[in-house]
C-alpha cells in the first residue's frame, strides 16, 4: 500500500491474493540499488497533485517502492515471489541507483534485506520478466557517483559503465517489448523525464525510435542544457562570470557544460522555478555517461585559453571565431552586469519613447 492523497485504502492482501494479469493497469515495481535517494525525491516533487496521483491517473500501479510503499517485509516478499513465479504481470522494472557487483561478481556488496539475495541477482532474474526495464537516474543508467573512482564496490549502471555498453544486464538485453533499457539519465532527473517517461511507456507511446543512443527518452535528451539558461545573453557575447555570484555566463571560466549536456531542465522549471544556472551553479552534465569522472566541477579546462570541451555540433575553429567577434562586439550593459551580482545597468531606454508598434512608417506621416 503506498500513501494516498484521495484517503482510498489499497491493502497488501488485495496486492498479494488476487492476480494483476486480468487487469488493464500497469504495473511497476521500483527498486532502490546503489541509490541516495534522490531521484525519488527528485519525482515526489511531480505534479499538482502529487506524483501517486498523477500515476493513478495514467492507470499506473506501484506494486511496490522501498520508500513509499506500507507493506511489511513479508508482504514485500510475496510481492516479488508472485512476480518471479509469473503469477503477476510486470510492465515496468524500475531502477534507481547503481547496481554494485562487487565482490567478484557477487553482487554481495548490496543485498535485498530478508531475501538472502543480491540487488544484482533480483535485477538479473525480474529484468527478462518485465515489459519494460528503466532505469531512473545516472547511477541506474551509467554507474554514476558510486562508479567514481577507485570505485570498490565495482558499480555499474543497468546496460552501460560509463559510455561502454555491458553493465549488469549486457549489451543485448531486450525487455518483453523488445527495448534496451530506457535510460531516464540525470542526478537527479528532472520529475518530469520520469513521470512522462512511465506514463508514455504505460501508454504504448515510447518506441526505440523515441530514445537516442545511450536510451535516453528524446523528450528530454532531444535540447541541450543551455537551451533557455536566463544567462543565454552573456553566453552570446562570451560575458563571463568569474565569480559564483556574478550574472555572467559560467561556461568559460566556471565548467558549465550545458552547451553539452543533454536536457530540457532550463526551460521548465524544478521545484516551481529553479534550475542549476537559474541558482548560479553550474550544469555538471549529468545525464551523460561518466560525468562523475570529472575532476573539478567549477573550473573551465582550457589549453591556450580556449577550454577543451566546446558546445556540441561546433567545429573548434568556428567556436574561436565567434567568441573573438562576440568579445569585440559586447555591449557595455552586457560586459558590466556579467561581473556583477545583480543589474548594474539596464537597457539603454529607445530615443524614441514609443515603443516599435507605435511608431509611424514614412507611409503613414505622409498621408
Ligand atoms: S542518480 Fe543522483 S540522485 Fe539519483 S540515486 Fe544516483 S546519486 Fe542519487
Ligand atoms: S551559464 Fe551555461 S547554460 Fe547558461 S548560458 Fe552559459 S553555457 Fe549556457
């Protein structure tokens, strides 16, 4: 049973003595593995109504989460027995959290409490059972944080480490529907990827067309980071903060890596109106694979000045270019406030106080 906003009650006992098969609902199980959490904190911001509702909604059911589910440890079990017996459906095995398979492959480093068995050994015998097997956040895609090295707990994520494709299922898991694992990427993810990613899965609406090459939903993986930073302005003219409370762009000097990042969090909002940039952060790219392996998120590796990750799709010699004319063409409002911690100076007002739509053409005064 898992908290109801309605009040409705949903026992264990109807979850575990009749079966889901002849039902229409779709049904997810939610897993924590090497997880803090956070992605699940990340989706309880979902929504008006609250993420339970929104998943009741779309016919979703959560036969189970570790955090939000009642059931006893014993009723979790026959949860996960019916499952594995085939008894009840499963359309989505969901994953939060790297998958450790240390030591030597045991995967004994994290077990599944009062199982007796490993979080690896339950993902490898539900995964070929499941419609569809998601993966939420970068740990579950790629390994994320816990990978890092030196990496004793030999973390991976559900069918990568890092860009190289394997992970705890292999290269060539397909779920029942015939999809590799739907990497909802991100640490953690925006609400939104999860939530639509499930309701577009319960919907039959989410093919291999619809994810990109590391199985990141095109929802979100189709922007860049970048797209609809409020700094965009700065970044035109290479306007540079070099302090963390300073307005300016944060890619030259403070590592942001939105230009290559991939993800719509700039142009919606997380938890009513905030993003990394919009808090003065910097995007540390983390819906790609290996992002924990860089060393110093706030600083801008360059060689001869010019920083070595440069925006996607961009040739090196036209980025040079362009940075040198925008330097040379920035207007002073715009080089001022980007070292400032608030406006400095504000547009210059028009000579003409109307504004455009009031302005009369030439053909007009003549009349
Ligand atoms: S992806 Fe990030 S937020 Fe999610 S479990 Fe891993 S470390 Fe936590
Ligand atoms: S701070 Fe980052 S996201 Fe914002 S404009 Fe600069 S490069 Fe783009």
């Amino acid at each position: 049973m898992v908290y109801n906003p309605r009040g409705e009650t949903e026992t264990a006992a109807a979850m575990t003595t009749t079966t889901n098969r002849e039902t229409d609902e779709f049904a997810v199980l939610w897993l924590q593995a090497g997880s803090c959490g956070g992605c699940t904190m990340s989706v309880l911001e979902r929504g008006g109504a609250g993420w339970l509702e929104e998943l009741r909604r779309f016919g979703i059911r959560l036969l189970w989460h570790p955090s939000l589910s009642e059931e006893t440890g014993a009723e979790a079990r026959a949860i996960l027995a019916r499952i594995e017996s085939g008894e009840d459906r499963l359309d989505a095995l969901v994953i939060e959290g790297s998958i450790l398979r240390g030591p030597e492959g045991t995967g004994r480093y994290d077990m599944l409490a009062g199982t007796g068995r490993s979080k690896l050994d339950w993902v490898r015998a539900l995964a070929p059972l499941a419609g569809h097997c998601v993966a939420i956040g970068s740990c579950a895609a790629f390994g994320g944080v816990p990978a890092g090295a030196p990496d004793p707990t030999d973390a991976c994520g559900l069918q990568y480490t890092a860009s190289e494709a394997g992970g705890a299922l292999g290269a060539d898991y397909r779920s029942r529907a015939g999809l590799p694992v739907v990497n909802v990427a991100g640490c953690a993810p925006h609400p939104g990827w999860i939530m639509e990613t499930l309701a577009a899965l319960s919907l039959r609406r989410l093919t291999a067309a619809d994810v990109d090459g590391f199985g990141r939903p095109r929802l979100f993986a189709d922007h860049l980071a970048h797209h609809g930073c409020s700094r965009n302005e700065f970044y035109e003219f290479k306007a540079s903060a070099e302090d963390f409370a300073e307005r300016g762009c944060l890619m030259e000097h403070l590592g942001c890596k939105a230009t290559q990042a991939v993800g719509d969090c700039n142009q919606r909002a997380w938890n009513g109106g905030g993003s990394c940039t919009q808090a003065g952060s910097t995007c540390i790219a983390c819906t790609s694979p290996g992002f924990e392996a860089t060393r110093g998120f706030h600083h801008t590796p360059k060689i001869g000045g010019i920083p070595v990750g440069l925006p996607l799709d961009m040739p090196k010699a036209w980025f040079v270019a362009l940075a040198a004319l925008s330097k040379s063409a920035t207007p002073a409002r715009v080089r001022e406030n980007a070292r400032s911690d608030r406006v400095a100076r504000g547009p210059a007002p028009s000579s003409d106080k109307r504004s455009g739509s009031e302005k009369r053409t030439g053909a007009e005064k003549a009349k």
